[in-house]
C-alpha cells in the first residue's frame, strides 16, 4: 500500500511539474526548453551567469517573435519583444501593467517600503505625488552646488595618487561609487560622507551596508518569486535603519537648533510636513537606490568606454573646454556629453530589464505598426503575468541599432530622428520612470567632466574582457573590477 502511494505521489508530482512547464506551450508561444524547478535560469542558480544575461540571450535566439515564453525558476514569464506593446505596457495601457514584481512588508521593512520602486498602486500614487516636486529642475539647481563641491574633492583624490603625472591605475567602480556616495550624503543626509578621506569610511560602510542585502534579497526574488508571497523579507537591516535614522534626527535638529535653512533634499522632505523622522529618513534612503550604486556603475561604465575610445574622449574634451564655465543650465547645452552618456547607458545596460505585472486579462494581437521582421501572433496574457520589458536586448538588437557592438556616441545626437524613443529606455518608461534621473544624470555628467577636462583616462589590461558579472545581483556589477589609467594633464 505504501508503494502505491509513493508511486502515486510520484505520478502526482511528474504531473504536475509537466503541466507547469507546458503553460507557454499550451498558449502558443515558443518558450526555450525548462528544467524541473530551475527554469530557464539554471544558469544563475549555479552562479555561471545573472538572470538579466540569460533573459537577454533567450531574446536573441527568437529574433523574429514579438513574444517568448520563459520560466524564472518554476513561474512563468513573458519577454517582450514587439515595440509596440512594450509603448502600450509602459504607456497606453498602464493602468493594466501598473505595478512591478518587487515586494515588501512595510510593517517589517519600513524604509526599503517607503521607495516608490516597491510600493504598488494607490501608494505608490501617493508617494510618487510627494516627492516628486523634490527633483524637478529648479532643485537640481539648489543641489548643484553641492555636487561642485564633490568634483572638487574628486579631483584632489586624484591628484594625490603617486605618479599621477605619468599615470595611475584605479579600480573604477568603486571610485566612482565614493563620488555618488558623497553626493547622497550631502543632498540626502545633510551629512559630511568623507568618501574619498580613507578607503572605507564610515558613511560607506554604512551605504554598503545599506545596499548589499537589499541587492541580495531582489536577487532572491528574481530566482524564487514566489518567496514574496509567502515569507517577508527584510531588506534593510535594523541596526541599518536605526543609524540612518538617527543621522537624519541630528541633523534636522542641529538644523532646527541653529535656524539652518539648507538648499538639500532633506530640507524638501523636512517641509512637507506631517512626517516623522524614522519617515523622513525613509523617503531620503530611496536617494541610495539611484544617487549611490545605479549612479556609479553608469559613470564607471562611460569612463571604460571614453578610455577605450580616445578619439571619442578627445572630442568630448574638446566640447568641455568650450565651456568657459560649467553650470547647471550648461550642461544641457553639451550634446556631445549627453551623447555619450546615453550610448554608455546602451551598449554597457546597468540594469538589463524591467518588469510589469498583467493585472487582469490582456489580448495581444500584433498590430500593423509592429517591425515587419516580426511574426504575428495572438496570445492570452493571464493575469498576473510577468511581463519583461528586456532593455539590454533591445540595445544590442541589430534591427534598431547598426553595428550594435560598437561605442558610437554619433547615433544619439539626432535621436528623434532616428526612432530610438521607441525601444531606448535608459530611465524607464511611462508612470513608473525613474524619479531621481535628473540628479543621477547631473552627478553623473559632472563628475565626467571634472575627470576628463583635468585627466587622460586609458584602459588597463587588468580589466577582464569580455565582462563577467557578479552573480546573484540585478544590477550589472563587473565582477574583478574596472581597471583605468588616470593621468593629469
């Protein structure tokens, strides 16, 4: 009896783990061949490669399909490819692909859930109608002088490098994360971060303590989805929370205390009133999710590409010291550098997709305006369903970009003309984009400019390529580091 039963529970459980698997095959859409349990991202269970690269090698096997099927472990996915509907998820149809596929408690985790990119629906409306007024342009204004005062910190750092005058190698990566970090700490914190004073300090042990399990735990639900459904995860440590907490509680004070009036993002949120310090400090933190490591690892990856190009490097130079003054309103009137800046941002994606979430029912019929290379099809989205809107594929797909591999900064100075709005969304795309782009842009541009009207940036052979990056993590991390040549001129 008891091996009828186990054969059974058997039969029961190969049944069901088929069934599971054949989701895409049952509703016509091609899907790569699963592995029980695993998916289509065995891959990345086995730290071999991230989730983002595989998704974006299943892009690039059905180059003639508006939709594949794949399976993120045991759940079903969908991989957008037709621009069409990707304009309709992010734009016109919104209000059906509202929310993204991150969660958390905010009873558990009150400062990883104060920032709009986990919140959903009415809440995030909330938040996002709060603090947006804190990045519009006139307070990237009041926050630039602040950024000023960081290039020139930048620049000392490197200027004190031994042999500087005939060149120095540094680890990339993490010196543009002591840039951003400082950054945040001024215009988030209020705070003095000391990022470039020793090789750890203690504002970047605390962001990095900040980052690292925060980073962990999206991972984790990239593989295990459905670990958000059934166990709430902290992101943020406490003793993380309770510090910055307590950060923002004496500088506000101090503030109070002396009649400060500050210029920062902080001062923005201490006025909007009704909100305490632990909320406060909340909606500060979210300035680490764009302003500290996104930032970062997209300037690291605009200095590789200059350092690989110097005739690129060159021209740019060139626009800068045409510049008798760098200001605010001056960087909108360098179209070489925001060039450079978006082609960095496609060729070398810093976050390989987004995601939307189907709310009810959705009826997919490849509309004439789709890319003719593209098959029609008619496909049933569930609701529920995981949409992937995958950006770094669409960056490397030769149909919208010629010679996709190559750093050209030239395609993007006549970008409208081009259509590149139609499959290029380096911020995001529609309700859900990127809130803090603008400071992320800014910092950015200006810590470009410090380095490259001041130093000649060559690559050094101890950057591996092609890049490997570091498992586990949704943002694109080189794993050994980028390794450039910085000489004074």
């Amino acid at each position: 009896m008891v091996c009828v039963l186990v054969c059974l529970a058997v039969v029961l459980v190969v049944f069901l783990i088929r069934r599971r698997f054949s989701y895409w095959e049952r509703r016509g859409v091609p899907a790569p061949k699963a592995w029980p349990f695993f998916g289509n991202i065995v891959q990345s269970f086995t730290q071999q490669k991230t989730v983002g690269q595989i998704f974006r090698e299943i892009y690039h096997t059905y180059d003639t399909l508006p939709l594949v099927g794949a399976y993120r472990a045991n759940e079903p996915v969908l991989i957008v490819r037709d621009p069409e509907l990707i304009s309709k998820i992010l734009v016109k149809d919104s209000h059906v692909f509202f929310n993204n596929d991150f969660s958390v408690d905010p009873k558990l985790d009150a400062m990883q859930g104060a920032s709009p990119f986990v919140q959903k629906d009415r809440q995030w409306k909330t938040t996002r109608t709060l603090l947006s007024p804190g990045f519009t342009s006139g307070k990237m204004k009041s926050l630039f002088p602040l950024i000023v005062n960081v290039n020139q910190r930048l620049s000392k750092y490197l200027e004190s490098q031994p042999n500087i005058e005939l060149g120095h190698t540094i680890e990339t990566q993490n010196l543009c994360r002591r840039f951003t970090l400082d950054n945040v700490a001024l215009s988030a914190f209020g705070i003095d971060g000391k990022c470039f004073e020793s090789e750890e300090s203690d504002f970047m042990r605390l962001a990095n303590s900040f980052i690292a399990p925060g980073s962990f735990a999206l991972s984790m639900l990239q593989m295990f989805p459905l670990i958000s459904r059934l166990v709430a995860l902290k992101a943020i440590p406490k003793a993380v929370e309770d510090t910055l907490t307590q950060i923002i509680t004496d500088s506000l004070e101090h503030r109070k205390k002396n009649k400060v009036i500050a210029s920062d993002y902080l001062q923005f949120i201490a006025q909007l009133g009704g909100l305490n310090y632990a909320e406060i400090a909340g909606h500060a933190a979210t300035f680490f999710e764009d302003g500290y490591e996104t930032s970062a690892l997209v300037m690291s990856y605009l200095l590789f590409n200059l350092s690989r190009h110097q005739e690129v490097q060159a021209r740019l130079r060139a626009e800068i010291e045409e510049q008798n003054e760098i200001g605010h309103d001056q960087l909108a009137k360098m179209p070489y550098l925001n060039a450079c800046l978006f082609e960095s941002m496609r060729i070398c994606p810093v976050l390989e997709h987004y995601t939307r979430v189907c709310s009810r029912p959705y009826i997919y019929k490849t509309p004439s305006e789709s890319p003719k290379h593209l098959q029609r099809m008619e496909v049933n989205i569930d609701a529920g369903t995981v949409c992937f809107v995958p950006f770094g594929g669409l960056c490397h797909d030769p149909v919208y970009f010629s010679r996709p591999e190559a750093f050209s900064p030239e395609r993007f100075l006549d970008r409208d003309r081009q259509g590149f709005k139609r499959v290029f969304y380096p911020f995001g795309g529609g309700h859900r984009v990127c809130l803090g782009q603008r400071f992320g842009a800014m910092q950015v541009k200006m810590g470009i400019v410090e380095i490259i009207r001041r130093f000649q940036v060559s690559f050094d052979e101890k950057t591996h390529l092609p890049f490997a990056f570091l498992p586990w993590t949704v943002l694109n991390k080189v794993k050994g580091g980028v390794w450039l040549t910085y000489r004074k001129l």
